[in-house]
C-alpha cells in the first residue's frame, strides 16, 4: 500500500507548487499529541540528515486544524484521523491526504483495579468507576472512545447511553487542564488519581507505562476493537524542505521509526 508513497508525494509537490522563496527555510510541523515521541525522533533524525531545523508543535488533531484555519503558519500536518486533514485539502488549503500510520485504542487501569479484557465492560459500567477520555471532536481520541461507547450496545443493551453520560472528558480540550511540563499527559492523569479506567491509544498507553509502572494496559475485546486511521498532508505554498520532510516520514526509515513506538507502520519493508 504505501510502497509509491513517497514518489506519489513529489508528483503532488510538482503539481500543487512549492514555495521558491521558502526552498532553503526550516520546516513548520503540526502534529497530533499522540505522535510526540515518535515524531520528535523523526524530526531529530530529519534535522541530523538533512541540516535543516524543524519547528514543532504538537497538540490535539481538532485544535490544531483550527489554529490553521485560523491562519497559524503551518507546512507539514500530522493528524490522528482522516477527516481534520481532509478538511483542510478539502478548503484548498492542503494537498490530498495520505494515510501514514495506524493506531488503536487500550483502557489504562488503575494498579488496584481488577479488569482483564473480558472484563472491560462490565467494570466500566459500575457506577462507581470513573471512565476517562479525550475531548471528542476536539482530539479524535475522545472520537475513538466514544465509537467504542457505541459499539458496546451490541455487548450490553442501554451500555452505550451509561458511558458516554459518565465519561469524563479530561484531556484534549481547549480548557482541559494541561498535565506538568515534561510529563505524560495520561501517565500524570492516572497518577493524579483523575480516572480509574482512561481510553487512549495503545501507543500512548505505553508511554503512560513507562513513566508510572504501576498501571495495567487492557487490551478491547474484539466487540469494542476501535481503530485509528492517522493522516499527512503538506499545506499549500510550502517549501521544499517540508515536502522533504513528508517523503521522509512516508520513507521506509520514518516508518520504521513509528513502529518502534507502537504505530501500525505499513511502510515498513520488512
């Protein structure tokens, strides 16, 4: 699937046109939070090889395809769904969108918190558990919890309208409360004691394992699987550096760079 990628990438550079006057300039990169770890190294490894700086801003996918609207300066966009690039490419402001990488959802459980897999439901369902989730629409990861929210009616009648009434949206809004300078976002909620059970990405999961040990990553059963199609584009008049950069990361070693971090990589040769 993505074998042409990157050669489909410079046609579309050719045929959109790039900005002559912003040729040699540093590359503006506009990312979904979910892609910081991973991204931030395949900007590193960008930097190193082709000496060129890039600026970053990661944030929710939603927020930051309005910041754009809105007019902020931004060359290559990384989102966690589909629809916030398309929407852009769709206005004129975008190149078509290219599907780069995939994730999936997982639960973050509490250390204390008896759940498994197939157990998952039936604890977020008790009424003394607090679910948490993303901002939906705002961040597409509260989208992704959400759709599981409407898959569990087929698992449990009346399940769909209990979760999504008692879900706390704690992350990914504009006035959600940003976690400590350094700190992962969902490590620091669960940490902070603000949700007993957090749907997030399997990717973002990790990263939350890997700074507090003690919480339980509990893979969704096949009923409430939800996957997350992630989306690239390269914004009109960009440089020729930001397209660059957008080959390089549709490159087998982008890639490879993703699935180090957990993301369902296709480009990957194996």
């Amino acid at each position: 699937m993505f074998k042409h990628l990157a050669t489909a990438t410079l046609i579309l550079a050719t045929t959109i046109g790039v900005s002559e006057a912003m040729a040699e300039t540093g590359v503006k990169l506009h990312a979904a939070g979910s892609l910081k770890a991973a991204m931030g190294e395949v900007a590193d490894m960008f930097e190193a090889a082709h000496d060129v700086k890039i600026a970053r801003t990661f944030g929710p996918s939603g927020l930051l395809r309005e910041r754009i609207e809105q007019g902020e300066a931004a060359e290559v966009y990384a989102s966690a769904n589909m629809k916030h690039p398309k929407t852009l490419a769709k206005a004129g402001k975008a190149a078509p969108v290219v599907l780069f990488a995939r994730n999936r959802l997982c639960a973050l459980a509490q250390p204390d918190l008896d759940v498994d897999t197939d157990t998952l439901l039936q604890v977020m369902l008790d009424k003394d558990i607090r679910v948490g989730t993303s901002t939906p629409k705002a961040d597409p990861s509260g989208d992704y919890a959400f759709q599981v929210f409407d898959k569990s009616e087929a698992l449990a009648p009346g399940a769909t309208a209990k979760l999504k009434a008692k879900a706390l949206q704690l992350t990914g809004g504009q006035d959600s409360e940003k976690a400590p300078e350094g700190r992962n976002t969902y490590g620091w909620v669960m940490e902070s004691g603000k949700a007993d059970v957090f749907l997030t990405y399997c990717t973002n999961a990790l990263l939350a394992r890997n700074e507090v040990p003690g919480l339980a990553i509990v893979q969704l059963p096949d009923g409430l699987s939800v996957g997350a199609d992630y989306g690239l584009t390269v914004m009109q008049g960009a440089s020729r550096n930001a397209w660059t950069l957008a080959m390089y990361i549709l490159s087998p070693e982008g890639q490879a760079i993703l699935a180090k971090y957990g993301f369902d990589a296709p480009g990957v040769t194996n």
